[in-house]
C-alpha cells in the first residue's frame, strides 16, 4: 500500500468534499528531528496505527498507540510526539472540518453527513466528555479508512455518496465504541446524576425520550430499560418528577407566580400543571403553597 498526501487546496480528489481538510497515508521509514512538535489541531483528526509503536501527547497526556489504535484530536486540542518527532511505523490520518463541537455550535456535522439532529446530540456529548482520545484495537476503522481511500482514487459511480456514508459510519463506529469505554469505566449512577443535573439547568425545554437518551450515549431502548431498573419509572415519569420536585422549591418562594414556575419546570400550561401535581401530591400548587407558606 503506497503512502499519499492529500490536502483540500491541492489535491483534486478532494474537490467534492469541502469538509475534508486532509487524508493521509504516511509510511515513515527514517527518523526526523523535530518532525512532529506540538500543535493545536483546527479540525478533527483522526490517527489510524497501521504499524509501529507510538508515544504521543494528546491534550497534555501521555498515550501510547499501537497497531489497530485509534487516536482523536478534537478541535482546539493540542498534539506531538512524545520526543518531538515521528517514529518509525505507518499511520493513516483524517482531518475533517469542524471547527466546533461545543454546545453552541451548529447541530449537525453538515450538509453532507445523514447523521440525525438527534443522534449528532450523542456524538457530539460523547466525543466531548470521551475520558481518553485513545481507542485500543479498533481495525474496522482501519477498513473504513482503505475504503475511502479506494473510492476517493478509483471515483466509480456513486462515489461522493459512498465517501460520505463512510464517514458518517466512521463517527459511529467511534462513538459506540468511546460510549461502551465510557460505560464500562463508570457505573450508570454516576451517568444518570449527571443527566438530572443536566435536565435540571434546562426543564422548560419538552425533553424527548430520545434526546434524553442522546445525552449518555444510549439508544432509547436501552436508556428506557436502565432508568427503569435504576428508578422503576419510565423516562418520562421520571421527567415529570423531577419537574415536580423543582415545583415543590420553588412554590416556597412566595413572591414567585404560579404560571411562571409551570412554564419554567416544562409543563404545557398552569392547568396541566396543577393537574399534574395534585396527582402526584394531593394538593393543588395553591394548596400546597398556602400550607407551607402557613407553617413558616
């Protein structure tokens, strides 16, 4: 397998697909000195290990690649070799243009990708909160990446579809891996108070099951499945608890209006509010504050 280099601005393969920055096939057979100092990446990359030991620095942490690892850089993050230059081995890299994966920034990967809205929520949290850039033993990516290959230098019929499908595939293949990383370090608890805390910063929104299940990384069925086993209530009973619970803090405060502290904990109105809360509590939220406001 011959090394090559493509870059967006001088390599006509590249041309139909703006969102690549570069994809590169390096056979690095002779040490240089000072060959891979530190940098802060611009996009995202992904480092494929096709041969050879690699003692790199990702973000300010030591991680040692071998053949069928995978390394990404996010954007904004810094990366070098360990010493300052390149081993000796073979590597493949991809650098795709996106600029940004924080919260604010646009909710898809592009125009190009047929990755949901909702299931780039997941991609992105997971990349994001991943605790290692490194995945061990992945060579489907290694598949993935001689496939793109091949298709951006044969360019048969259908081509610029197949490469995208490739890619969106790739970020897949990741995050499902990075997600089952991430679930086995940590136990679902854990998970799941940072998910409460995270519906609690924003319980006006009508939170979905799915996009509820985008936040940890989970497909609905298994995410329902979970909070079931963790809670015994549905998602969406487990939702509306908490939406009652914040009710309950904040019908304490009696300079605060009713319809207000519906609209804020996500119900629809202050009537399916307050029917809601009397199921749940017996008491209507006037009757409730004017117990407690009583007892003060």
């Amino acid at each position: 397998m011959n090394q090559f280099f493509l870059q967006q601005h001088n390599a006509g393969e590249l041309k139909p697909f703006s969102h690549i920055n570069e994809f590169v096939l390096k056979r690095n057979n002779a040490i240089r000195l000072d060959s891979f100092t530190e940098t802060c990446s611009e996009c995202i990359r992904f480092y494929f290990v096709l041969e050879g030991k690699f003692n790199w620095v990702i973000d300010h942490k030591q991680h040692t690649l071998f053949p069928s690892d995978l390394a990404i850089v996010l954007p904004g993050k810094t990366f070098c070799a360990e010493k300052g230059y390149l081993d000796i081995g073979a590597i493949y890299w991809l650098g795709l243009n996106i600029n940004k994966l924080d919260a604010a920034s646009k909710k898809s990967l592009g125009k190009w990708s047929a990755i949901t809205d909702t299931d780039f929520i997941s991609v992105r949290k997971i990349l994001l909160q991943s605790d290692t850039p490194v995945i061990s033993k992945i060579p489907e990516v290694g598949s993935l990446l001689q496939s793109i290959q091949q298709e951006l230098f044969v360019q048969e019929l259908g081509f610029n579809t197949r490469v995208n499908h490739l890619l969106d595939e790739l970020f897949i293949l990741v995050t499902r891996r990075l997600t089952r990383q991430q679930i086995s370090a940590r136990d679902f608890p854990h998970t799941f108070l940072k998910l409460e805390e995270t519906l609690r910063k924003n319980l006006s929104h009508h939170w979905t099951v799915e996009e509820m299940a985008a936040l940890v990384g989970l497909g609905t069925t298994a995410f329902s499945d979970k909070v079931k086993n963790y809670t015994g209530f549905s998602p969406l009973n487990y939702l509306i608890n908490i939406r009652i619970s914040e009710a309950i803090r904040l019908l304490k405060k009696a300079d605060v209006n009713v319809t207000d502290i519906a609209l804020d904990t996500g119900f629809y109105s202050s009537q399916h509010f307050s029917t809601t809360f009397k199921k749940l509590t017996g008491y209507t939220p006037s009757q409730f504050r004017k117990n407690n406001l009583s007892k003060t």
